[in-house]
C-alpha cells in the first residue's frame, strides 16, 4: 500500500489546528475563569494539550517537506549507477516551482526541468489488476478494471527530452533534435557484491559510459549480453509536446520509463533530486555505506 505522508501531513496540521484555535476562541477563557475561581493549576484538556503541542511542529515539518526538501529512498536499481538500492535521497522541491501540499498543483513557478537533470515524480499511470489478480502498472492511463485507484507512487529517472525536442529512441540509443547523445565506453561495471542490484549487472556483464545530456555529464549502465525483446519506444512521442517531458533511468536496460509509458506530465513533478544523505550497503546487510553519504546528484 502507498501512503501519500505530505497528505497525512496536510491532514493532521488541519486537525490539529482547528482544534487548538476552536478551543482557544471558543472554550478557553469559560474554563480558564473556572479553574482561577476554583483557585486551581489550570490544565487544558487532553486532546487540547496534544494539538497545542503538536501543531507547530507538524506544521513545520509540513512546510519544510513541501517547499524546501524532502527525503526519499531509492526502491530500485533503474538509475545505476548513479544511484543504487540502499540510498536515501533529498530532493530539491522548489526547483520547478512551489507546489501545495498534497494536490501537487503549482502556485509559483521558479524553473522548468532541464535535459540531465535527476528528478522524483508521481507515476503518471494507473495500478490495474491482471487477469490473475496480480496488481500491475498500466502506463496507457487504461485498467479492465474501472475502479482501478490513481497510483501514488513517487519514481525518480532523468530528463531526456523537454518540451519541443524532436526524440528518436532504439533501445537505449538516443537522438535529439537530430543529433545523437554523446556517449562513450569507460568499461566494464564493478560492483559491491553485497548488493543484489550490483550482482545483476555483474552478472550481465554490464559496461558503464558517459553520456553527455546537456550541460550534464553522468554514467548510465549497458548490459549487451541480457537477453531479453527489445525495449518498445512506440510510446515515446517524435516531438515531446508542452508541459511534458521524457525522461529514461541510468541502467538503461533495467529501467521501466518513457520508453514504456510514454511522456511524463509537468504536473507529475515532485522536486529535483541534489544529494545522498545516507546509504546502506545492502538492504539485508545492516551496513552503512559511508563513501556515498554526502555525494552530489550529476
């Protein structure tokens, strides 16, 4: 189950602060004269106490999560080896514009994602049921099953294409407006065998180059010995159109993205990931991955 924590967030500072201000403007002085005339400590009842406590810091938290960072953790391997199982991130959320809390929607606008820019947004796609009961994902925004909830899933993959690129996509080879991306063979992939994500791409004999997006300058994974059918690009538009964007994972062949689902809506966005602030070696290791704690996001 996926839990929506900046609408939790949203919803507690609500009760929280109607109850505190209710109380306050309309019982609090009646019981305060009681308690004087009584001649007695006074006390506020106990769910008063709790949402007086309570309000001020879940409204900061609050504000800081929606409009300055917020952490995620990385469930997959789809953007090795820029960023690997294990590795909990921040991300930048006023970046693109700062959004409200909970319904995503823009109110001020700051910048738009640009090609090679790391960015965390909502799956713009539906959670269906198969025909044997097993939940999937749906990227064509259709289910068989009409009742079939929104997914909130938060993903993170890099921007390939903006808004007016003309994209020719194979496999993982790319063109833009007419030019191919700049990539070069660095060699093979060398991994942490403690990690399961790293043992798949060792055992697929995976090779790591440097690819050029831009201004930005980041490593991607190739596996040429998976076999597996080749990745579908017929969901990738020839000229991505306004207020979208395409965007692709590092392990290029390990990564369901653009190339699956197709583009991905402005108003998706999340925030832009910066930074690693920790990192477990291996999820059922227990141990910590000092080098990566503190590395920046290319």
């Amino acid at each position: 189950m996926d839990f929506d924590f900046s609408a939790i967030l949203l919803a507690l500072t609500v009760v929280f602060g109607v109850v505190w201000g209710l109380d306050r403007l309309l019982f609090y002085k009646k019981r305060k004269a009681r308690f004087d005339e009584a001649r007695e400590e006074y006390r506020d009842p106990m769910p008063v106490d709790w949402a007086r406590s309570l309000f001020p810091v879940i409204f900061v938290v609050l504000l800081l999560r929606s409009f300055v960072a917020e952490p995620f953790r990385i469930p997959s391997g789809s953007m090795m080896p820029t960023l690997d199982v294990g590795d909990f991130i921040l991300v930048n959320k006023f970046a693109y514009g700062l959004r409200l809390p909970a319904f995503n929607n823009k109110v001020v606008s700051l910048g738009e994602p640009k090609r090679g820019d790391v960015v965390v947004f909502r799956f713009p796609g539906y959670l269906c049921r198969d025909e044997n009961g097993n939940t999937i994902r749906s990227g064509d925004m259709t289910c068989a099953d009409p009742h079939a909830p929104v997914a909130s899933q938060n993903w993170i993959k890099r921007v390939v294409g903006v808004p007016g690129d003309t994209i020719e996509v194979q496999d993982s080879r790319i063109v833009i407006n007419g030019k191919p991306v700049v990539d070069t063979q660095i060699g093979p992939f060398k991994g942490n065998p403690s990690r399961a994500e790293d043992n798949y791409l060792l055992y697929n004999n995976a090779s790591i180059w440097s690819e050029q997006l831009g201004t930005v300058n980041h490593l991607i994974a190739r596996m040429p010995s998976l076999q597996t059918p080749p990745i579908p690009n017929s969901r990738v538009p020839s000229v991505v159109p306004d207020n979208c964007y395409i965007v692709m994972g590092d392990d290029r062949e390990n990564s369901e993205d653009s190339r699956w689902w197709g583009c991905m809506p402005e108003q998706n966005l999340v925030g832009k990931a910066f930074m690693i602030w920790f990192s477990w070696k291996g999820l059922h290791t227990g141990a910590v991955d000092f080098h990566r704690i503190g590395n920046v996001i290319h």
